[in-house]
C-alpha cells in the first residue's frame, strides 16, 4: 500500500505555498542516534475508569535525544509525585503507580497529563480523566403487587442505580432464568420490561431485574415484582375486590382488542441525538391487541446500506458508525389487523473534534523554511488553539521566525537551536484532541535507513514495493537505479512521496537488483536491495459441491501449484471458522476427510493454501442428506361415516426433497399391532382424504418418502371407530368342484375383518341343478371357507351363489356361479382300433370316438398304449416296457413315432376323464417293415508289411433287417494332411475282416465303413492307419552329412575360396612405391604414435558393408589417426583419397604414390575389394 504521504495538502492555494516554503513529512521519524525533542508514544485513554481493589496505573512514555524527564501536573496543577509515598514513577518513563491499598481510590480521581521534556523542547500528553469504577446497592423500596386486566399493555419498572460504567439490566426469576420475551414481551434500552398486552399465563410474583456492573463483575437485584392478570368479566364483585386489595391496579374496563399506541416513546414525534461515528439506536414500544408488529423506514430516504440491523422482534433499529447523512426523520410504524400507528423520531448528528490534517513533526536545516498544519473537522465547529513546549503560545516568547495564519504556523530561516514541541489543541463541547509535533533544527548528510541487501520477494502480476526509508536534513532527494539504468515514474514504476518505488505489476524480467541513493548538499548515500518474482500459488484442484449421506464420508480435494521455493501450508475452515475439534475430520497433504458425516458437518469449507508471500482460496458446500423425518402434528377433521381427512405438519426433509407420503393404518379390533399400507400421497400435500370401512377401529400414521428412503412412523393419530353396517361385498373366487361322483365343493375366499362392516359375519351358500326349475337350496356357515353338497346326480351342472351376511343384514345380491358336480369313470372303451405303418419308425393309429353318454364327466382324451414285443430278425429276451401316447380332447388319431425297424409291436387305447381312465381296447398287433442298418462296431486297422493293413469290424448291434453287405471305402492322406481319391470296395455280410494290400509305404490311410441292408447303408465309422516306415531309406538320408567324400569336398572350396581372397590382396596393393610393411613399421600403432594436432586428423572409418570389425582388430578410441612426421598427404594414396583402415588400425588404402608423381599408377582401379570387404561378403 502507498505510505503515508510527506506533506498533507489543503486547497490549491495552500499546495503552492508549501511547495515554497519547504519539505513535511508525513510521521517523519528521526534517527534516536540524533538530537531530537521529546515525542510522546504511549500513555493512557483520555477517559480512565479504574478498579478500586487494583493499584492505579497511568501510561507515559517518551522518546527523545537527550531521554526526556518527566513531570505530571494534577486538576492542572503541578502533581509533586516524590511527595506521595503512595505513588511510584517506573524509572525511564513518567509512567505512575499509585497503591491505593489502605486508601480510598476517590482520593486520587481527577485530571492528569504527563509534560515530557528535554533541552529542545516539551511534549505533553492528553489529559486523562482518572474515575473510579462504582456498582451502588439498589436501594430499598416496598414493591406494590401489581393487578392488570387481561389484554391491557403494561410497563415494569427497572430503574437501577446510576453506576460507572452503566449496568447491564436483565430479568430473570427465582432460579435464575431468563424470562422469555417475544413481541409481545420484550425489555426496552433503558431496561424497563414492556408488555404490549397480558394474558393470563404472565401472572407470576417474580419478576426480577439484575444489573450487573462489568468492572467489579457484581450483579445487584431487585426487589421482586408480583404481577396478577385478571378476567374481570369472568369474575364477580367480591372475588374481585379480594384480588384488589393492597395492589395497583392497571385498567377499569375490560380492554378487548385494539389498534396500536406507543408506550415508547411516548407521542407521535421524539428527538434522538447522536455523534458522529457513535452507534445509534433507535426504539419503539407499541401496545394493541393483536400484537403490533414493527416496521421501519426513513423519511426522503432509505436506510443506510450494510450499517443497519433490527434488534428485539424489530422494536429496535441499529446504525453503526453514524455519518451526518444519517440524521433526518425516521418513521417507525405499529401495525395489526385493527389498524396502524406512526411514530417520526429526528436524529441529529453531532460531532466531536475530528482531526482534518494533524500537524506533523517538522525537520528543517539551518535557513529552511517550513509550515505547521492544524486541521480539523466538528460539530460545532472546534477551536483551534497552539502552544509550544506546553506554553500558549501567545505566553510564549517572541520568534521572529514564526507567524500564524489561518491556523498555521509558518516558519523560515529557522536558526540552530531554535528547536521546540508545539501542541495543536482542537475542541468543542463534545471533546477535544491534542497533537504534539515537533521542529527540529539540524544539519545530517542523507543516511539510508532501509536495511542494505534487503530482499524483496512478490508473486508475478502483483506489487512489489522498495522501500529506501532515508533521514537527512536537508531532505534527501531520492534517485533509483536498476541494473545501473535510472529509474523515473512511468507506467510500469511509480515512486511515491515517501521514496519507496512501485512496480505495478511484477513480472520475472523485473527481478534484480535495485539501488537508491540518497543526496543532499551534505552528500550522498547508496543502498542497494533485490527483488525475486516468484510463481503465484494457484489451487489447480479445488475442493468440489458434495451431497453425502449421514454416517458415510466426504472428501474434499485441494491441490495447488506453487513456486519451488515456496512451501504452501493449507488451512481448512467451515462457514469461514476453524474446523471442529473432532478426530472425525483428517486432513492430508492436499484433502479433507469428513468422516462418519453428521448433520452439524454441513456448510461452507473453505480451502486456503498460504506462502511467505500469498494465497488461494476456493469453497465447496457440503449438503448432509438423509431419510426425512417422521411427520408431526396428525390430526382427523371433517369426521363422516366413511371418510376421513387426516392432516399432518411434514418433518425436516434432511436436504432431500420428500417426494411422497405413505399413510398406514391399524385396525386394532380385528388386527391389532399389524400396519397396513392404505394409499399414497405427493410430498407437497400435507393432507389425505381417506375412504373408511364400517366396524373398524382406525388408528393411522404417516411416513414420509426421499431418494434416501422413508422415514420412520409418525406418532399414531387418535382412534376413529367406525359404525357397523352391512357387508359392502360378497366372497370372491367362488368355485364349484365335483370331488365325487354324488357331490361336488363349493369354496370361496373369505371376508377380512375390515370388510366384515359389523359382528356376526355369515356365509349364506346357495346352490340348485341348472335348467330344472329347483328352488335354491341355502345354508348359512360361520367361520369357513367350503361346503361339501352331497347326493348329487353325477357330472350335473349346477347354480351355486354365496353371500356375506352380519347382524346388521346381507351383503349385495351375490353372482351366480356354474359348476358341476363330480365325475364318474368312462364304461366303454374305443373301438375299430387301426394301425396304419408308414416306414420303419413311423405308424398312425385311428379309432372311433367313445359316445359322450358313457364318459361320465369331461372327455379330456385317449391314451394309446404301445409297445415293442421282438425284433423280427432275432430273438430278445423280454418285450420292452409300454409307451404312452395320449391325445388330448375328441381327436381320433394320432402317430407313433420312434419305432424300430423289422420289429412287432402290440398297442391297445383308453379313453379318460377327470376321474380316470376308462376301460382298456382288445390289443392290437402290427409289423414294421426294414430299415437302414445301425454303424458296424469295433472298427480296427492292423498293420501288416510294408504294404498291407488289415481292416476289422464287427456286425452292427442293430441290424434293422436283413444285412445284405459292407461298403468300404478308403483314401491317403499327404503330410500336408490333403486326401487323395477315394476307392471302394463291397463286401460279403458275414466278413468282419479284409486285408488290403499293394498299399503305399510310410502313408496314412483315411477308411470309411456302413452296413447295408436292402433299405441302403446304415451310419459310417472311420478310422486311419499308416503303413510301416521303410528303415533302410531313412537311414540313407540320415548318414550321407557323415560320410568323408562330403567332408572333403566341403573343405576343398574353402581352400579355393581363400586362395581367391589372396590373389585380390595381392593384386589390390600391386605396383606400390610405399609397401605397407614399410608403413605399418612407420606407424606402428597409430594409438601410440598420433600424427601432429596441426596437420589435421583423418575421418571417422566405417566399413560400408559391415561395420563389424574382424575379431582381434584394434580402433583408436576416438576413432581417428593422425598423421606422422612425413609430408605425405593420406589424400594422395588412392585416387579418390578413400583410405580405408585394417583390422589393426593400420591405413590399407591404395599406396600408389602421388598423382602429380606418377600419373600412370594413380590409374589402376581404385574399385579392387578390400580383404575386409571381401571377407565380409564372403560370409
């Protein structure tokens, strides 16, 4: 932030005449080191109300070279401290001790002020009012009951004794509780307790005001006040007159509902005074019937914004730090249903002396001029008063360098010595101010108090400020440098009054070093000071909005990016306070862990990452959501026979929205304890229209539903009985079953005891043949759910009803329900029974149908029995068991299927009803003609020789007629698994084996094998075999990478080959004025002798065909050679100046001499292959 400017400026006018006159300082600060007048930094508040159990301790210190002395004077005279043993003064201050053990502390009240001074000059302090603290005793008083007709408004006296400071009034009762207070009760500023009308219940005998007096913490009480409300109307002349007796009575007619008056204040208009910056409250007391309630407005204007607050059920209005614009008319209004009522109270706004522009101390050199300011602001206006050294100074001695205009003090060509301390005094009726500056006069070089080397460090994008904090008289002027660059004022550096240099926004080019050098006609001082811009602290991973269930777990994130060399710390709050101490929230590195939530953890939580230098902040809210709580407040209006509505008021909803209510019902007469769900409603709706039976006892409850489930059940609501009446339905599900030839059951579903309607629940069971003309035949039961009629005709069709039927008569007409009674066996069997084979699985069957007449019930089909006697081509040991085909309905005809061939079978049908089967048809017999044969068993190939496998099978295990063959089919199979062409051959039917031969060697085979019959062939079985492997072949092949004549030959071509090689060396190198033994013996190893740094060194080599290097070659390790002493140029072997290296490192490139020596050899080819090359394409 900007320092406090040098010079506080007034008017246009005023601005250039100090540019004329001089330098000021705002608080200037001269070095202690330096001789400087007396400067008062601390002392005691100009209103002191002390303790009379503690010693009395009045502050005064100082500042100043030489230390100052000091001196008191008291009630404004001089205060001779050496006098009183009583009072110490602490040694290097004019702070006193006063003990006022054994003492009255009112024996030192009065008005103090401290004078400190030194030979250049006095400062003085305020004066300090010293008072003692006091909490007087209530005196004693005969409190009168007071007697108050109901509804009248009444007004209890507090009045406690004047204390200092003031008390505080409360009122409570006998066991000290605070007595409620509401609208219609409450307690007003000056402590008196308002009713604005009373109802019976405040009568009470102890109403009791404390006030308790903050200094001596001590609470006094009075006497208790005895309140009686009384109905007179419903009272007669002698109960109240006893009532009457010895009491104030408060009204003489009934006092029934009323608009509003004021009983504070009093009238329609008041006038409120208050002081600037002061708390102003105002207060209006209403009584009526109804309760008023209280607004507030201000009249031609509106209630200042942000400094306004209402206090007790708003009968009270609150403006904190009070401007001028506050005064003016404000309207507080008292309402209810009868009328209203206005009253207009008018602030003014007063102020106590308020300082403008305080003068400030003064340096000036000898010859300087300079100018004393003393600004301030009231209402009244204050006066304005100078003294110097604690003298008026019109008492003080002449000074020709000193005038006064204008309440300022104007001083030139000051001399040396001439220092002094003056005082502005500034007062009006509501106060006063005193401000001590001093003038001093003296000559100092500049000296520079900023700390040298200082470092400053900012965030990038933010200020930095450099201070360079400098004392000299004359006043130095200030220069800045960076980097040896000056600095001036620009958009980028502003340097305020007081010197210190502003860096608007810092970015990491303005960090460095930065010097300031302060100069006056004395000399110049330097000081250097470093500025570092770091990275901001920015939360990269901000905590997020959390909606969690009580008892589960929340976590919020926090994670920031910093600058390396800042260490961020993280602080968590909730609703802007520190976190709960509570094991439950675990804060990490960069989170917060709530857990086992509850509902007290929702709200605000707050994230603040801090550095040395700044901070991020980010919030998250926390909802706490759970199942609703249960509904309150039941109740049962609008009370009919069978109907219902119920209200309920809805619980806390736990921050999730109900969505719907659940109403259950108990019926405690017919079950009692079991709840039943009655019907739903919306979670808006706090009411139910409930549809009610006749004779239950109801008693109902309400749950309410959110997405976290429902909650628990409301309280039950009271009983509801309803009347009995008759049955409102009949049983359901009536059925008639024939469970005997000659009866048949009747069943039904019983009534509940809530659709009962009444006592004495009967079933009323009817029932008579249909389309015979009968009267009903009826029964009543109790307490069952079936009748059994007996001596019916069999299988007859029946009318049958049932009704419900209580003491209080019968249910509605009941429907008619059809049934019949029970069934008898069939008498007849099917006849004309026909077997038609369609092939060897398949047959279908026919019949005549049986005459209904001899059915006896309900025909629900035929069972066809059917079953395999032998097989036609051999003998079995016993027929199979019987399958059975059963054909639903009236149908005459069915198939059996998944018969077996060339066998005989036998089959008879049945016809049956519900109850049972009817007697069974004459057998009948038929054949099924032949089929395919089943697969040949135990399929096997053997082999044999070289050439021949044997093939063997067994006979199918179903023939299904008569085997007429084999076919047998087979086929090789390559190593690449492909099948070669088919071959077949057609066997006997008693062959189970054949021996096939001129078969290849060393070949798998793939055979295929079916029985046939004369229908054609069965299913295949397959197999494979291979033929053997020829021993003596593989065995050839095996040994000829053995045998010595291949040796041989392998080794004479790699003794041609390297005799190839050789030749190609030789020729390579033909011709040769340099041989290469000469050279390698030159160079020897060129890691040993490296050639001369100055005449340069030869390129990295590299085989183009392999870079591998043959084994036991050498490469220098920088991969280079250098030349040797010679002047041979390596470019001159070769004609491309392409040297290549050998395996040692050696050079083996073309050593054909120097072209312009020998033009001729320098044209052999350079293209012979090199022996590494052509070793590496070799192999």
């Amino acid at each position: 932030m900007d320092r406090k400017r040098s010079c506080t400026l007034c008017g246009g006018a005023v601005m250039m005449l100090l540019l004329l006159l001089g330098h000021m300082t705002n608080a200037l600060e001269v070095p202690l080191d330096l001789p400087q007048p007396p400067t008062i930094t601390h002392q005691s508040p100009k209103d002191y109300i002390i303790d009379p159990r503690e010693n009395i301790i009045i502050h005064c210190e100082a500042k100043g070279k030489p230390d100052p002395s000091f001196s008191w004077t008291r009630n404004g005279t001089h205060f001779d401290v050496e006098k009183d043993s009583k009072v110490i003064m602490n040694p290097k201050s004019g702070t006193l001790v006063i003990d006022i053990s054994g003492e009255k502390a009112e024996a030192y009240e009065g008005v103090y002020q401290c004078i400190a001074r030194n030979e250049h000059g006095s400062a003085m302090s305020n004066n300090i009012v010293i008072r003692q603290s006091r909490s007087p005793l209530w005196s004693k008083e005969k409190i009168k009951p007071i007697t108050v007709q109901r509804g009248m408004s009444l007004a209890l006296q507090c009045r406690p004794p004047a204390g200092l400071p003031p008390p505080i009034i409360f009122w409570m009762d006998n066991n000290f509780q605070r007595l409620p207070q509401n609208s219609r009760v409450s307690q007003a500023l000056n402590g008196d307790l308002y009713f604005s009308n009373v109802l019976m219940d405040d009568t009470r005998n102890d109403y009791i005001c404390y006030a308790r007096f903050p200094y001596t913490q001590t609470i006094q009480q009075k006497q208790p006040i005895t309140v009686n409300v009384l109905d007179i109307e419903a009272m007669n002349d002698t109960v109240l007159a006893a009532f009457l007796n010895g009491s104030d009575f408060w009204g003489d007619s009934p006092f029934g509902e009323r608009a509003p008056n004021f009983m504070q204040p009093p009238g329609t208009h008041s006038t409120s005074m208050v002081l600037k910056g002061d708390t102003l409250q105002l207060e209006c007391i209403a009584d009526g019937l109804p309760t008023p309630d209280i607004s507030w407005s201000k009249v031609n204007g509106d209630l200042p914004s942000g400094r306004f607050s209402f206090h007790t059920f708003q009968k009270t209005l609150k403006i904190t730090e009070v401007t001028e614009a506050d005064g003016g008319d404000y309207r507080c209004l008292a309402k209810n249903r009868l009328g209203s009522n206005h009253h207009i109270i008018t602030v003014v706004v007063r102020a106590a002396p308020f300082w403008i522009s305080a003068p400030q101390n003064l340096i000036l050199a000898p010859k300087e001029s300079g100018m004393l300011t003393c600004r301030a602001g009231g209402n009244p206006k204050p006066t304005i008063t100078w003294s110097v050294n604690g003298i008026p100074i019109e008492n003080s001695h002449k000074d020709p360098s000193r005038k006064i205009e204008n309440s300022d003090i104007i001083l030139s060509d000051v001399q040396t010595g001439s220092s002094s301390v003056y005082q502005c005094n500034v007062s009006n009726e509501y106060g006063y101010l005193l401000a001590n500056a001093f003038v001093s006069v003296l000559a100092e070089p500049p000296r520079v108090l900023t700390p040298p080397n200082h470092v400053y460090s900012v965030v990038t994008n933010s200020r930095a400020l450099l201070d360079c904090a400098s004392f000299g008289s004359p006043l130095p002027k200030i220069t800045w440098f960076k980097d040896s660059q000056s600095i001036v004022d620009s958009d980028s550096y502003v340097i305020h009054k007081n010197n210190t240099l502003e860096i608007n926004v810092a970015r990491p080019l303005n960090s460095g070093k930065y010097t300031c050098i302060a100069s006056n006609s004395l000399g110049n001082k330097e000081n250097h000071v470093y500025l570092e811009v770091k990275d901001p602290t920015r939360i990269i991973k901000q905590p997020g909005y959390k909606v969690v269930q009580r008892n589960s777990m929340a976590v919020f994130e926090c994670r920031v990016k910093h600058d390396p060399s800042l260490f961020p710390s993280m602080i968590w709050l909730k609703d802007n306070m520190e976190l709960p101490d509570d094991t439950r929230f675990e804060v990490g590195s960069d989170s917060l862990t709530i857990h086992d939530v509850r509902e007290d953890d929702e709200g605000n939580y707050t994230c603040i990452r801090n550095t040395t230098l700044d901070q991020d902040s980010a919030s998250a809210m926390l909802t706490v959501v759970d199942i609703p709580d249960p509904p309150t407040d039941l109740e049962l209006t609008d009370q009919r026979e069978r109907s219902v509505q119920l209200t309920w008021t809805p619980g806390d909803e736990q921050n999730s929205p109900i969505q719907l209510f659940l109403i259950q019902y108990e019926d405690s007469l017919h079950g009692p304890g079991v709840w039943v769900n009655m019907t739903e409603v919306s979670g808006t709706s706090t009411t139910a229209h409930l549809e009610l039976s006749p004779y239950v006892y109801y008693s109902f409850r309400v749950l309410a539903l959110n997405e976290m489930g429902l909650s628990e059940p409301s309280t039950s609501s009271g009983q509801y009985r309803t009347n009995p009446a008759p049955p409102d339905v009949n049983p359901s599900d009536v059925e008639v079953i024939g469970m005997s030839p000659d009866s048949m059951t009747v069943t039904w579903r019983e009534l509940t005891g809530l659709e009962s309607n009444g006592p004495g629940l009967q079933y009323k069971v009817s029932w008579r043949q249909k389309d015979l003309d009968q009267k009903w035949t009826s029964l009543t039961l109790v307490n069952v759910s079936q009748y059994v009629v007996t001596g019916t005709p069999t299988f007859a069709l029946y009318e049958v009803t049932v009704q419900a039927v209580n003491d209080y008569g019968f249910g509605p007409r009941p429907q008619v329900v059809l049934g019949y009674s029970g069934e008898d066996l069939p008498t007849v069997a099917p006849e004309n029974l026909k077997v038609s084979v369609q092939n060897g699985t398949l047959a279908e069957v026919y019949w005549d149908a049986v005459p209904l007449s001899t059915v006896r019930g309900r025909l629900n089909g035929y069972k066809v029995s059917y079953w395999k006697m032998r097989s036609l081509h051999k003998e079995e040991p016993e027929p199979e068991k019987p399958q059975e085909l059963i054909i639903h309905g009236s149908e005459t005809e069915g198939l059996l299927i998944d018969l077996h061939p060339y066998s005989q079978y036998t089959l008879n049908i049945r016809a049956y009803n519900g109850k049972g089967n009817g007697p069974t048809s004459a057998n009948q017999i038929f054949e099924t003609p032949e089929g395919v044969p089943g697969p040949p068993a135990n399929l096997e190939v053997e082999n044999l020789n070289l050439d021949s496998l044997i093939i063997k099978w067994a006979p199918p295990i179903e023939y299904n007629g008569h085997l007429t063959g084999y076919l047998l089919k087979y086929q090789p199979i390559n190593t690449t698994d492909e099948l070669g062409p088919f071959k077949e051959l057609l066997l006997k039917a008693n062959e189970t084996s054949i021996t096939l031969e001129n078969l290849k060697h060393s070949t798998r085979y793939k055979f295929y094998l079916n029985a046939m019959t004369v229908k054609g062939s069965g299913p295949t079985v397959t197999e494979e075999g291979v033929t053997i492997v020829d021993e003596a072949m593989t065995s050839k092949q095996v040994d000829i990478a053995t045998q010595g004549w291949f040796i041989g030959l392998m080794c004479a071509i790699a003794l041609l080959i390297l005799v190839l090689l050789i030749v190609c060396f030789i020729k390579r190198n033909k011709g040769g004025k340099y041989p290469v033994k000469e050279k390698e013996d030159a160079h020897q190893d060129p890691e040993i002798q490296p050639m001369k740094e100055d005449d340069g060194t030869f390129g990295e080599y590299s085989d183009t065909e392999d870079h591998k290097p043959l084994k036991g070659s050498r490469t220098p390790s920088n991969g280079t050679v250098k030349k040797d002493d010679s002047d041979d140029s390596l470019v001159d072997y070769g004609e491309g100046g392409d040297g290549q290296f050998n395996e040692d490192g050696s050079f083996i490139g073309q050593y054909s001499g120097k072209k312009e020596k020998d033009t001729a050899e320098g044209n052999e080819s350079s293209e012979a292959p090199s022996p590494v090359n052509a070793m590496n394409s070799f192999v």
